[in-house]
C-alpha cells in the first residue's frame, strides 16, 4: 500500500536559458514538509512522440540506423518522431513508418506510454507494435537518407546484445513488442 503524497507547490518558474531546440526552465519548489528546493528541467513543449515497433508478415522487424548527436555515432533503433499538432498518435507512427522506412501499418497496437528522464523531462513516448504492413513512402526531415536494418524476430536476443542497439526506448519497445507478441 502506498501512502497519498502531496505534490510540491510551484512558487517560481523562470526560463534560465534557451538554445533553438531547448529551453531549460527552473522551478522553485516547496514540498509539504516546508524544504524548498530549485529543479531544473526541460520547459514542457507540450509535443509528444511516438515509437514504432514494425514487424513484417515474413517475422522481419524493421529498424533504421540514423546519426545520434548525443552519443556523436550511428545508433540501431525503432522508427521515431514527433507527433504534430493535428495528429493521434496512431497517426503520426504511421506517418513516421512511411518516412523513415518507406511502409506503412493496417494494425497498430499501442504498447505503453513512457517517459525518458521524469526528474528532467515532461514529454512522453506512446511504443506501438505495427504488422500488415504495405509499402508507402513520404518525404521525411531527416538530412540524409536513413539505412534499413532488417532484423529477424526470432533473433531479438542479437539485438538485445548488438553495440549500435543501446537506446532504451527501443530496448524497452522491442521486449513490450516481443511480450505481445508471444501472448498471442
């Protein structure tokens, strides 16, 4: 059982600096106990993502391998992005498939909502499984084209151990997938 907590009042939040992505707000915080304390967070965007977790009906999952600033290399991972402002979320991963690997999904199953880094992070990440695929392709934002990496299903635990497949949104997409597809 847990106990009911009470969440801290916010007395201040003020912009503390801001680059053309970012804007890093801090909140001065008082909890229920009386302490104040000043966090420091990314200002919510108010956009959300998705990841896709795509599986041909031959049991291929599809992945592309995309530059990764943060870690300054190629990284392996699920099909990703933003959704915008006038999409669901189902729709933007099916947008997402068709710009990044060139198909599109008839059945989408959302797996979980996550959320990178609570402590410093707002925004939230709907995982979706995606089958019946059928090929489509839009234009993306990507600068350079995208690699397709073909990765048979029945080999997931490679991936798990692969050095370029370290993100953990996409780990934890490919275990929620890999679950729901074997209860089935």
């Amino acid at each position: 059982m847990t106990q009911k907590t009470v969440a801290p009042e916010i007395l201040d939040a003020k912009v503390v600096a801001k680059s053309r992505l970012f804007q890093i707000e801090a909140l001065d915080l008082r909890f229920s106990n009386g302490v104040e304390r000043t966090y420091e967070r990314m200002k919510p965007s108010g956009r959300n993502a998705v990841m896709v977790v795509p599986v041909t009906d031959n049991g291929d999952m599809l992945l592309v391998r995309e530059y990764a600033a943060g870690t300054e290399r190629y990284e392996l991972g699920f099909p990703k992005g933003l959704i915008d402002p006038d999409e669901t979320a189902l729709e933007a991963a099916n947008r997402e498939l068709k710009e990044e690997i060139g198909f599109g999904a008839n059945h989408m199953i959302p797996l979980k909502e996550v959320v990178l880094a609570p402590s410093y992070f707002s925004s939230k990440m709907t995982l979706l499984l995606a089958q019946d695929l059928y090929p489509e392709k839009l234009e993306g934002d990507e600068p350079e084209p995208l690699e397709l990496v073909r990765w048979p299903l029945a080999q997931a635990e490679e991936l798990l151990a692969h050095v370029d497949f370290g993100e953990a949104r996409s780990i934890t997409a490919l275990m929620l997938a890999l679950r729901q597809l074997n209860s089935r």
